[in-house]
C-alpha cells in the first residue's frame, strides 16, 4: 500500500473530526489493509453531476466532511459567479435544497444548508423529503441561482451523494462544471469550510439564520413545503392532453410503489387530482426507508424491485404497474400483454410509447399546427432510434445529445423563446415534458402513462396494442443492456483498458450487417449546427441495418455498460439476430 495513504488517513485521526469518524478510521488502520486503501487512496470527485459514493470515513467516502468542503467549493463559485464584482451580480445568491429517503441524507442536507447560510446566501430548505424534479423545480420557481438535491438517485443503500443545478433547473454544465470542481479541488482542510459555527473543532451544525447568534453570516435558511407542493400540482395539470378520456376511464387499476423513496409525497396525490380513483400503493414500499429492505436495489430498472407491485397487480387484476426510483426521477412500467400477463418494459418502449402518445396528441388536437414556435424531442445517443422515427413522422425535430438528463436540459435552455420542447427521455427509465422541470421527472411520467392508458381504453385498444402498433408502423426494435462491475483501483483500469480495446480495434460486423458509422465521441462531435456535444467516453456502432451498439463507462457506478439495438422488419428473426449480435461482439 502506498505510504501516502496511510499518512492520509491519520490525518483523519487529529482535530476537526468527531470521535465516531477517527474509531472508524482507527478500525481501518488496524484491519484490512485493502478497506483502507480503498478509502483513501483518492478524493471522492465532485464530477460533472455532483458527488455520489459509499457511506463511511475517509476521503473517498460519502460523509459530512466530504459533503462539506465540496459544498464550499461549490459556495465559492456560485460567489464569483453571482456576487459582488461578477458579470451578473445580485443582492443575495438564493439556493435551494431537498433530499430523499436515504441514511444521512437529511443530515447532509442540513450541513449543506448551513454553509450555504454561513456564506451569506438565502437558503430554501424543504422541511421533508421530496424528488428530484421538484427540486429542479422550486430553482426555477423561486428564482434561485443554484440548488442541491442529496441523493444517490438508484444506487445501492450503501451510497449517498448529491447533484448539484444551476440556476435553469438543471445539473450543472460546462463551464459551470469543470469551474465548480476547480473550486472544489481548493478546498484542502477543514478549516477553508463555513460550517455555519465557530465550533469549526467538529463541524457542529448551526440553524445558518440571523438570529442564532452564533454566526456572521447574513444567511439565512427559509424551510419550504406545501406550498411548493402545490404551485409544482398546478403547472403539472397544465401538461394533460386528454382529459375525457381520464373522465371516461378513471377506475383505471393502477399499482403504484415508491420503492421506499420520495415518490410517495407527490405521485398518488398528482394521479388522483388527475381524477384516477383506483391507485393502489404497495404499503410496505410506501414506508421511507434509506435501508431498503424490501428490494436488493431500489431501481425499478431491475425486475425484482418490481416483484411486489406485479405481486399486488395480479392479485387485484390491475391494468397498469408504475415504480419510481428512490428520488422519484425514474419510472418503470408494468402492462398487461394479449394474454393478460404482466410484461415489464424497458426505458426504450416507455419513451417509445410516451413519445407516441404525446404526438399524436399534439397532432389531433391540432397543438402542432397552432405553436409559432417550433416543436422539437430530444433523446440520448444511447436511447432507440425508434424515437427518431416517431419525431420524423410526425415532422418534429429530433435531436440526439450525451447520456444524462442535464444535456436533454440544456438543448431546452438553448431553444428558449425560439422552439418549443415537446417530450424527451432516455433508455435509462427517465422521461419529462413541458419546461417548467428541467430534469427526467417521474410525477409527470406516472402522470402521463396513466393519461395514455385512458386514453387507449377510449380508444378500445390497450397499452400493449399501442406498442406493438408502433412496432408494425416503424419495425420491431429491440433493446437490452449489459454492464460489468470492476471495483476499486484494478477495476478502474480494466474498464479503460476495454475502452481501450474497441476504440483501436472496433467491430466490422454487427449482427452479420457491416457497420456503416463509427463513432467516438471522445473526439466531440456536432449532433445539430447550433449545438455542440461535449466530449465524452461513449463509442458508438451503426450497422446498416439498423443494428446499433454503444459503450460506455458508467459515471456513478463502477460499471462499464453495453447498449444493444436490433431493428426488424416484417418477417426477420429477431431472436436469432439477438444470437448472432451477442455472439459476435461480447466474445471479442
């Protein structure tokens, strides 16, 4: 092990850190040698979305120390950006702040609260836990320059983190990114952080407001609930399209799981205001619990988290299954197929069918033909091009950006006053629509599918017939996702090494069709004339028919993933072409 992390780690062993962290510290030391490399042998990085690791002591590590002098990084620039002697200079930088069901998450909420306070900054924190597009929401709503949400989205229980936004609603982008983790990266020690106390000995928590007293900040920290709750209700209503239908069909049975997380605080308030009279909630999953102990991991991209909603729908003849994430941005979906089964869905036929849906709606309702702005989608690279042939039905513009949400917001920002979003989404179960939220929202998403579901009772058909409508207009696309998980400092460099590998030796064949566009898109590439895609560590494979796969290194997890897409026409075999695909590509 190297001798520099273990002089790291006891540094943590001296002043300015609490008795709990130096026994764990001390434990590491005296135990493991390969727990305490792992620790410490770096930083947890403030990366392009914000922080996000395993709970515990050490400088790779979630805990308040990290969380801390991240959060003052953080404070710093927000400071350049909007304080005194700045481009935009304002009275007082506002920020707000909310937080899911995990362990410390509240806890870490709070402290990022105070430094903020401590730095002079007017804070909105919510009293309660509650998702991530409200957070992104309540920016915009109360004009906030920036904003935190903590939370490790759909991580193991083991993780916490947090995503940092900018004053659009959205996670942080370039330049405001690479300029937060430089500031970030300047923070060295403990005492460079505004704990919001004098008491800096063990980071003590302070309320952050004036008359505390204890401080001498002009902060303060306003806490925030209902009423954010309803103005978010409010905007959400105005994104129906087909409201008869809702009246006509409002005993729809849906199953609905929160999966433990935040969800429970907004979905099943935004479906019965919607007007459905029959959602049924998995009670045991409806209990906020950072443990998660109903599921091996709270991510509704996995079929056994789902387990217990298809188990309650079955029993009850539900029509429709729904499951969001722990911070209520991603949603999984249940439909019964035309034998009458349960069928979950991938990300790709959720936005499949959303985006569908919401079109033809545009288009009967004649919103298309009406909007003085230009209407346009937006999808991820990694997500079906199905999509792509959805929007070009319907003559909407498409275009194509980097994995993550904040890049679906920042075409959105780009387009302001100019165009007009319609929808977008990604493979990885996120989906939103309307621009008051500029992050995958899953009270809208659940919102939306249960509006379609009516509206496909109206129209004498079910959500299964819907998609495989789709599938007869535009070709059955099938889609699935592989990824490896290579922990720690070995994994790290087993992972580069296969990035490695097919950047300097790519396929020639995919699926037995020879591949027509290879692209790396570490090398930057424009995906419309008005904007450009930022550098990233994704490879891309087109075949000429169709076929498509994509990799990537996963940027929360220790994963490296692999997207596969077939497409076939009238008559081809898709599983056999799924064969041949495996076959050929993840042997090499």
């Amino acid at each position: 092990m190297d001798s520099k992390i273990l002089t790291t780690a006891k540094q943590w062993l001296g002043e300015g850190y609490d008795a709990a962290t130096k026994a764990e510290v001390k434990k590491m030391i005296d135990g493991d040698p390969k727990v305490l490399e792992d620790a410490f042998y770096k930083t947890l990085e403030f990366g392009t979305g914000g922080l996000r690791g395993i709970m515990g002591a050490g400088t790779n590590r979630m805990n308040r120390y990290t969380v801390g002098m991240a959060t003052q990084g953080f404070a710093n620039y927000l400071i350049k950006a909007f304080g005194p002697g700045s481009k935009n200079p304002i009275k007082q930088i506002k920020v707000a702040i909310s937080f899911d069901c995990r362990n410390h998450s509240k806890e870490y909420s709070k402290l990022v609260a105070d430094i903020f306070a401590a730095n002079g900054f007017k804070v909105f924190l919510f009293r309660d836990l509650r998702p991530t597009p409200e957070l992104s929401y309540t920016i915009r709503h109360l004009h906030c320059q920036g904003g935190v949400m903590v939370t490790a989205s759909h991580n193991p229980k083991e993780y916490n983190g947090y995503k940092a936004y900018w004053d659009d609603g959205a996670q942080v982008i370039a330049p405001h990114d690479t300029g937060i983790i430089k500031e970030v990266n300047n923070i060295k020690n403990l005492s460079q952080v505004k704990w919001g106390s004098d008491n800096k000995k063990n980071a003590r928590n302070c309320t952050g407001v004036k008359t505390c007293g204890k401080v001498s900040c002009k902060g303060s920290i306003k806490m925030i609930g209902a009423e954010i709750d309803k103005a978010y209700l409010k905007d959400l209503s105005t994104l129906h399209l087909s409201p008869l239908a809702v009246k006509h069909h409002k005993n729809i049975k849906v199953v609905y799981t929160p999966l433990h997380g935040t969800g429970i605080k907004i979905i099943p308030r935004a479906l019965r205001e919607m007007g459905f009279t029959n959602v049924n909630v998995v009670k045991v999953q409806a209990i906020n619990d950072g443990n998660f102990p109903t599921v091996e991991s709270p991510n509704p991209e996995n079929p056994s988290a789902m387990k217990m909603a298809v188990d309650l729908a079955n029993k009850i003849k539900a029509d429709l299954v729904l499951a969001s994430d722990p911070d209520a941005d991603r949603v999984g979906m249940g439909i019964r197929n035309d034998k009458g089964e349960i069928v979950l869905l991938n990300g790709n036929q959720t936005n499949s069918i959303l985006t569908y849906y919401v079109l033809r709606r545009w288009s009967e309702t004649g919103k298309l033909k009406r909007s003085k702005k230009f209407p346009y989608i937006i999808k991820t690279i990694v997500t079906t091009n199905l999509i792509s042939d959805i929007a070009e039905k319907f003559g909407v513009k498409c275009y194509n950006v980097l994995t993550g949400f904040k890049n679906i917001a920042e075409v959105v920002k780009h387009n302001e006053g100019k165009g007009i979003f319609v929808c977008g989404g990604e493979e990885s179960f996120g989906f939103s629509l309307g621009e008051f939220v500029r992050d995958k929202d899953a009270p809208i998403t659940c919102s939306i599918l249960c509006e379609c579901a009516a509206w496909c009772a109206d129209n004498r058909m079910t959500m299964w017939g819907l998609l495989q409508e789709i599938y007869r207009d535009f070709g059955k696309y099938e889609d699935w996702l592989c990824q490896y998980t290579f922990k720690g400092i070995e994994g790290a460099k087993k992972i580069a090494g296969i990035m490695e590998k097919f950047r300097n030796n790519p396929p020639k064949k995919l699926a037995g069709s020879p591949i027509v566009v290879y692209k790396d898109f570490d090398k930057g590439i424009n995906y419309a004339p008005e904007v450009k895609l930022a550098k990233s560590n994704v490879l891309q494979y087109i075949a000429k028919d169709g076929t498509m796969v994509s990799l990537r290194p996963s940027g929360t997890e220790p994963k490296i993933k692999f997207y596969f897409e077939t497409r076939c026409k009238e008559g081809e075999d898709s599983v056999k072409k799924k064969a041949l695909l495996d076959k050929e590509f993840l042997q090499k």
